[in-house]
C-alpha cells in the first residue's frame, strides 16, 4: 500500500510499533495530531475526496476498550488494534460510523489491548469468544503492522477463550504457520465475483479468497464464510447460485466439511449514497426505492418480504449445493 502522508499522534512514539511505523513510513510527511478523532484537515474535504483521503495513515493510542455484547459468531465486538480500511466497498458499514473519515487507523498500544482480552476471557466462568475484527479488515492492516503474528499464539498460549476476525483479503501466509491451538476462528467474506469487482473496490477476488481459506483451514484454523452483504441486484439470484457452485468447486473437501455460514443483506444509507455519488459517479447506485425502507438514523434495508425472499432462495441453494452446511444466521 502506498500512501501520501501519516497524521500521528506524537505520543504514539513511546510505543514499539510507533517507532516501528515511523521507520517504515519515514519517507513520506508526518503530521502531528491532537486526537485521531478529529482531524479538521480531513472533515473538511469534500465527498469527491474520498478515495484520496484512504491514501492517508492515522498513527494513534486507542483510549476506549468497550466491549460490546454480540450473540453470533462472538460473544463480545472488541475494539483491536485499527479502524477503517484502505478499501472502498460502496456499501461498507464504517461509512456509517465514520463518514468519509473511513481511511485506516492503527492504534500502537497493543500490548494493553490484548491485556484486557485476556484477563477478560480468564475473569469469565464459560468459554468466550472475542470479536476482533468488527472495526477494520485485520488481514489487510497485518500486513503494515504484523500484529496477527503477535496476537494470535500470544492470546493462544493465554488460553482465555477464541478470538475471531472476518477479511475480504488474501494475504494469509504469515499465519499459516502460526501456534494457534485452534484458538482463532477464521471466517472469509465472499461476494460473487462481478460484485467484488464493481462494488468492493480494493479488495481481492473471489479466486483468492478461495484459497486463501482453504490454506487457513488446512493449517488447521477453525473456518467460516461470510457470505454478506447479499446485494439483490438484478439478477441476483443467478450471481448467487453462481457464487454458492464456485465456493463448492473451489473449496477443499477439508473446509466443506468443517465451515459454518453467515450471511448478511445490504444496509446502505444517506450518507452511502452522498459519498459514492460525489466520489464515484459512475458506480452501481445501491439505493433500490422499491425494494428498500427506511431503517432509521438515514440508513435503508431490504423490505420484510423482500429479505424472505432472498433468505427463502439462498436456505434452498445452500441446501441443494452444500447439503447440511451449518448456517449460523442470516440477518
């Protein structure tokens, strides 16, 4: 990844992998920061600045560890060590939360936050599992900082419960090799592939994907799919069947056998469709007026006998292709 400049905060320096950064990066601008929360530089660009902005490293120390309750995959999101990404899916959920100050943060304390994983994990009376990767893509953000290769044998060794990450990436390599006890659930985000291309932008394809999983699953990690968002774009149904005869040619006997299922349908929103307009002109409107409802807070979803539909089709899919594949929820 290359990108054009790094906002830091200067105590950021103190740690390991501030220092680490500040040598990999040295050949670009620093600029110092109060707060990576509010860098009026960065608010003050237009939509149309967009993809520009993701060009842009925030080096800072995340201050709030709230764990949030989750009943899927995970017991508990947990904010690790970044937020945003240098992706431009024109859906992502971080849009949300960021608006266009999506671009990728990388938080050096480390070391505190899987602290607190653990003494959190030993504290509880049953098994927890640590959502880790609700916030950024972890695969995408290890290969700047390595922090994969830390945390997984390091919170392994703990024994203190599972961690999980999802990613859209492929770049598994350096944890293929890695002492994870079964400790780390792996999941793989898939898309049909036209999809990937026009609508998650910066991510790697479908091709990949597939084996980037199958080589976590044969290094013996615990895996899943994420097949989200499902987009009911036209056409939909046949993107999809053709996504589910791809996975089922593609993915080894080893990872049919053993993967769970989840799958997720769009949420879009405003703020989605003020952005990509302004930044991609000529992308896919997401925005479907007949098939989508308001949801509050300026965000749409599927209509109910819309979502019945596509969870009815992709149930019978996934049934005739997969057989009894364990399909954790769809939501």
């Amino acid at each position: 990844m290359k990108f054009e400049a790094v906002y830091y905060e200067p105590s950021s320096l103190s740690y390991d992998l501030g220092k680490e950064l500040k040598a990999q990066f040295d050949d670009i601008p620093w600029y110092p920061i109060e707060s990576h929360n509010a860098i009026q530089k960065m608010r003050e660009k237009p939509n149309s600045e967009f993809g520009r902005m993701k060009r842009s490293l925030v080096v800072g120390i995340r201050k709030t560890h709230k764990y949030t309750e989750n009943h899927k995959v995970s017991d508990y999101l947990v904010p690790y060590t970044s937020s945003g990404c240098t992706a431009m899916c024109l859906y992502c959920y971080l849009v949300c939360n960021y608006n266009k100050c999506s671009y990728l943060r990388l938080f050096v304390n480390r070391e505190q936050m899987l602290d607190k994983l653990i003494r959190k994990g030993r504290e509880s009376a049953r098994p927890l599992t640590f959502e880790i990767g609700s916030n950024s893509d972890l695969v995408l953000e290890n290969t700047i900082t390595g922090n994969l290769q830390y945390t997984i044998p390091y919170f392994a060794e703990a024994d203190a419960g599972q961690l999980t990450f999802p990613t859209k990436f492929h770049m598994v390599e350096p944890l293929l090799g890695l002492d994870h006890r079964g400790k780390t659930i792996f999941r793989m985000s898939v898309n049909p592939q036209e999809i990937i291309r026009k609508i998650e932008l910066g991510t790697s394809g479908l091709k990949l994907r597939i084996e980037a999983v199958n080589a976590m699953c044969e290094a013996g990690y615990p895996c899943g799919l994420l097949i989200a968002p499902v987009i009911l774009t036209d056409g939909w149904k046949a993107l999809y069947t053709g996504l589910l005869e791809e996975l089922e040619e593609g993915l080894t006997e080893k990872m049919k056998k053993q993967m769970f299922l989840e799958i997720i349908l769009m949420t879009y929103s405003y703020v989605h469709r003020a952005i990509n307009s302004e930044a991609f002109p000529n992308s896919p409107d997401l925005y479907d007026k007949e098939k989508m409802t308001g949801r509050g807070r300026g965000r749409y979803c599927y209509r109910p006998e819309i979502r019945a539909e596509a969870e009815n089709f992709l149930r019978k899919e996934i049934k005739r292709i997969f057989g009894d594949a364990s399909i954790r929820y769809i939501s």
